[in-house]
C-alpha cells in the first residue's frame, strides 16, 4: 500500500496543483475578484466615558472620514455598501499623540467572499480638552423705540441666566448671552419669545456647535408706556417775617416734568403736586430749594425721561409788603347786574371812602386809585340774601373791589344803594 502511494509521488502532486489550479481558473472566470472604495464614517467608542470624567473629545482634520477600499468577489461586491463596513475607534486605546487606532470589520456575513478591508488612513486624530461650564446672566438688548408718544417702561424675562457648557477654549470667549428685543413703532405691551445669543469680548457673535447652553430661546415681556407733560405744583411750609408776603409766584424749573404710565392712569394725573414743599418760616427774602421729586410719583408711574434725576429747583418769591391809603370818589363806584325792571345809583355818603391799600413790593406802583374797580353787584347781593326781587329802598351793600395781581384791599366797605323802579 505505502509503495502505491509513493509510486510516481512527483507526478501525484504536479497533478494535485495543476487541479487547484484549474479550480481556481474556473473561480475566477466564473466569480472574479474586485476592488472598490467606499467612504466611511469612523464611530468613537467609549466618548461616554471621556465626557463623564469631564473631557471634552474633539476630532481634528475631518479624520474620522475615511476611504475603506474592499477586495471581494464579484458575487459579494454587486450588493455591498458602506452601511455593510464597520469603521471603530476606541477611545481607551487612544495613544499619547492623541491618535485613535481605527478597526475595519463587516457585517457581510452569509456567503460573503471579502478578501479584505484596507484603508490609507489608520487613526483618528483628536484632540482632549476639559469641559467647562459657566453661568451667564441674560441681557436683553433693545433696538428701534416705540412710536412717538409711548416710551420703553419696564422689560424683563421668563429666565434671566443660563448656562453654557463646551470645550475649554470655546467657553473662554463667551463675554456675554443676549436677547435682541426689537420695538420699533410699538404702542403696546410686546411679547415674544427670541432665540439666545452668544458674543465674545469684542462684540461679535460666536457661532460655535461645540457649546451647549441650557436654554436656546426665551420669552420676553416689554411694557410700553404713554407719556405726558404736566405742571409741578409746589407749595410751601411755614410763614414768612411779619411784613413780608409769597407773592404767589413759586418758580419751578423745570417747571413741568414729561411723565410715563399706562394711559388709564394718566387720564387722572394732570398734576403732579409736591406736598411737602419749601420752608419759608420767618423769611425777608426770597427763598430757593433743590426738591427730588421722585418720591411723589404716583404708583406706576415713571419719569419719561431716564436721565432726568429727579431733582427740581424751587424759589418762592418773597416781597415786603407796602400798605397805604387811598380815597375812592363816588362817581368811582359802578353798580352792576340789576334786574331788567329797576334802578339803583349809590346813597349818600362822605365824598371820598377811604380805605387801605397793601401791595407786594414790586406791585407798589399799581396800588391807587385808577388802578382799581369799585362795583356793587346787585346780584349778588340777591344771591347772598336769598331774594328773587327787591322792593324799592335803600339797601347797605358790599363794595366789591378788583386789584391788579399782587394788589388786594382786605378792608370790608359796605355802602348805602337806592333801589328804585324805572
């Protein structure tokens, strides 16, 4: 038997590897051998890992792209894809160049032919930074203003802060997240929700995807206000020197003030009173205060102007007082609103009434006889007494007298009227 099998031993296996051979023509001929290229996604493993212990895990030059090129037989490469490719980096197997050995496998399993998977391109390039994480407070940027009338009241947010997280190097340029709030030609409160925004240092936008912030976009409420002109009314506290008199005349400045509110509020505030005013206690002189006034708007109600201080200047003007006596002729006296049906003309009385005259010091000049009225307003009279009609007779009658401003007559002087029928 052994000599059988060694009978012609050389010419057994030339015939051996001449089948093969064969065999393999015939493979090939019928089943040939390709090569294609097909890119390839790289997955990274074990990123939880890295991100948990607080590393960020960036990958450079695009090198988790690559072009895998498979050898297999015709048969099996008609249907293969890149989805049949499995292109891993783990991340634990990172070497000390930050480079991640790539593992090439596919999932062409049944009846696959796949001589092999090659790629020029080995690892995956990263880079490791530790992750950061900051808190930012949201600033709402407003742009354009409401319409001419209306003013910016108060604006505020659902939430004012967020927080960003990211590599090291992107977190370091965030400056400030803002809110850009536009309010062009608004004549009521606005409400809208807007997307968040990063800046760096230098005011530009930062459009980074590495960073994460915990909102994207938030709502935001403006109150837009009416604004008014109105008058500030001062009064003053105390008495001046015996002798001395308040002209009247408090000077403001400014001596009106532009207020903001909801329109239903400024439909009722028409002035804006200081009640506490200035002190003149036993002044000779006139007499000037620096009031803040902001202690006095009603509530809800703002200065429309945002730079004004609230700070006013008040002076009261304080006068020494002339008196004097004058003589007012009869023929001065004019008897006023009669009833359609009688007469009246003043009684007798002394040539002259004499009475005393008191003016401010400025006003002096304008206290005399020619400066002022002398009436008796039958009317009024009336009116006083409850009548509806006067009988014929003579009735004693208030002298009613009209001074020019900073003049007055204190002094009540009654006098004889004679009524009669026309």
């Amino acid at each position: 038997m052994k000599e059988k099998l060694t009978n012609n031993l050389s010419l057994k296996i030339i015939a051996v590897l001449f089948a093969a051979g064969l065999w393999m023509i015939s493979i090939n001929i019928n089943d040939p051998y390709q090569s294609k290229d097909y890119s390839v996604v790289v997955q990274l493993q074990n990123m939880g890992i890295m991100t948990s212990s607080g590393k960020y895990v960036e990958v450079l030059n695009d090198s988790d792209e690559i072009t895998v090129r498979v050898r297999g037989n015709r048969s099996v490469m008609d249907s293969f894809s890149a989805s049949n490719i499995v292109a891993v980096a783990d991340l634990s197997e990172m070497d000390e160049n930050n480079r991640v050995p790539i593992k090439l496998s596919t999932v062409k399993t049944s009846g696959s032919k796949i001589e092999s998977l090659r790629s020029a391109d080995n690892y995956v390039e990263v880079k490791v930074e530790n992750i950061r994480k900051i808190q930012k407070t949201l600033e709402v940027i407003t742009k354009n203003v409401p319409e001419e009338g209306y003013i910016l009241g108060k604006v505020s947010t659902e939430q004012n802060a967020l927080r960003i997280s990211g590599p090291e190097s992107a977190v370091s340029v965030v400056d400030k997240a803002v809110v850009n709030f536009d309010l062009a030609n608004a004549t009521e409160d606005v409400s809208m929700i807007l997307p968040v925004e990063l800046y760096d240092v230098e005011g530009n936008r930062i459009n980074d995807s590495r960073l994460t912030m915990s909102i994207n976009e938030v709502q935001c409420m403006a109150s837009v206000l009416t604004t008014k002109e109105v008058p500030v009314q001062v009064t003053t506290k105390g008495n001046v020197a015996r002798g001395y008199g308040i002209t009247g005349e408090i000077i403001s400045e400014p001596a009106t003030v532009t207020i903001a509110a909801k329109a239903s509020v400024l439909r009722r505030l028409n002035t804006l009173e200081i009640p506490e005013g200035i002190e003149i206690q036993g002044a000779k002189e006139n007499v000037t205060a620096i009031i803040d006034i902001r202690e006095y708007l009603p509530e809800n109600v703002i200065f429309a102007d945002s730079d004004f201080d609230g700070n006013i200047k008040v002076t009261a003007i304080v006068e020494e007082i002339v008196t004097k006596e004058i003589e007012i002729g009869k023929e001065q006296i004019e008897i006023v609103n009669l009833p359609e049906k009688i007469k009246g003309e003043v009684g007798d009385i002394e040539d002259k009434i004499k009475v005393e005259i008191s003016a401010y010091g400025s006003n002096e000049n304008d206290a005399n006889e020619e400066s002022i009225g002398v009436k008796v307003d039958i009317l009024s009279y009336m009116n006083e007494n409850s009548l509806t009609e006067l009988e014929p007779g003579t009735y004693d009658m208030q002298v009613r007298f009209e001074t020019p401003h900073g003049v007055w007559i204190k002094e009540e002087v009654n006098i004889p009227v004679i009524i009669s029928e026309k």
